[in-house]
C-alpha cells in the first residue's frame, strides 16, 4: 500500500480500504446502541450524525465515576472519563459492524494514544464501550484484523472497556458542531472530520432533506 496522504488517519492507504469486521452482528443480535470515544465529542458527534440509520447522539462521559461526569471536572484529565458519544441507530440500516468501520477509517486517528491532535490527554482517549458482551467481543475481534491486516502507520491505541456508565453531557454540547459552524475550532478541526466521512463512505449517508 501508498502511504495515505490524507492528515489526521495515520493510514497506509485510502479510508476505504479499512474492511468491515469479519463477522458483523445479525441485526437480532444488535442492540442499537455504541458508545464510542474518539477525542472531542464535538468533533465525532459531527461524524456520526451524518449516518443513515442513526437516530439520535449524545456527548457525555465514559469511563469514569458519576460525581466527576462534568466539563470542568473531565478537562482536568484525571477523572478517568473520556469524552465520548452515545449512538442510537436502527440496526435493520446500519449495524455496529458500520460505526465501528467508520470509528477506525474516518472519525479519528486510532494510533493516538490520550490526544487528538492537539487536544491532549486521557480524556481524548482513543476508547470502545461496549455495552454488551457481544459488542466487547465483536470490538475486540476487530482490533486484532485491524492490527494483523497492518493498515496503520503506527500501533492502534484504542482501549476496550466494557461495563462503563454514559452519562450525557450538558447541553450546551449536544448539536454543537451543527449550531456553531464557523466557531474556530469546529471549522478547522470537527469540519474536516465530517467531511471525510462525506468523502470516503457517501453510500452510509443520510439521504438528503
């Protein structure tokens, strides 16, 4: 493979050549649910979203205790939470398979270990949470493909932690990256994520309104 040119992946080779898992859930198997964590939820809320088949998102905090689920406490890094998203998704459309694809291919770069870019810390941890035993082992299986199938330009970091709590964010965060478009930091670095996903994978998009 050509090293990949496109900034922010950390891949060999085009986004597209990022396969499915081997063995994707059947949809009776599928909860419709993900909570996945990588770096600032503005930035993958603004991914996800554009996803055909999923119904909602959520910003919060996983990985940490209750008392600490907040902004100021979670910017300080040492809450043990990461900033994550919450995805509810009709699996007779898309199935965990897809978001996870897209997770790995698009919405950050998994080789990152605790940042994002210049987002820094284990709160912008690079982190799957299962929210079933199915789901902790379909992820699990996946990593290893990733990691056999050599796709990346450095070792994936991405953590697996099954039985954490979501706990939704305030706000002010949900539909951030929608409701403040020419905001600094989403034109330069949330944008650009959004737009790959449009680029690379136009077939999981929503239809337009």
């Amino acid at each position: 493979m050509s090293v990949c040119a496109i900034p922010g992946l950390n891949l060999k080779g085009s986004p597209e050549q990022v396969p499915l898992p081997r063995t994707p859930l059947p949809p009776e198997q599928d909860i419709g649910v993900a909570v996945l964590a990588g770096g600032c939820f503005w930035c993958t809320e603004a991914v996800f979203t554009q996803l055909a088949g999923v119904t909602n998102i959520a910003p919060g905090y996983a990985g940490g205790r209750a008392e600490r689920a907040n902004y100021e406490a979670v910017c300080t890094g040492v809450s043990g939470h990461a900033e994550a998203i919450r995805i509810d998704y009709d699996p007779a459309i898309i199935g965990y398979a897809d978001l996870l694809r897209v997770f790995f291919a698009v919405a950050h770069d998994a080789t990152q270990l605790n940042r994002q870019g210049n987002d820094i810390g284990t709160q912008y941890r690079s982190a799957v949470f299962p929210q079933d035993g199915v789901q902790e082992g379909l992820a699990r299986a996946y990593l290893r493909e990733l990691t056999e199938a050599g796709l990346f330009l450095a070792p994936i970091a991405t953590t697996i932690e099954p039985g954490q709590i979501f706990y939704p964010a305030e706000r002010y965060h949900f539909d951030y990256a929608a409701r403040n478009p020419d905001q600094p930091y989403i034109r330069g670095v949330s944008a650009p994520k959004a737009s790959k996903l449009r680029q690379y994978f136009p077939d999981l998009l929503k239809s337009p309104v």
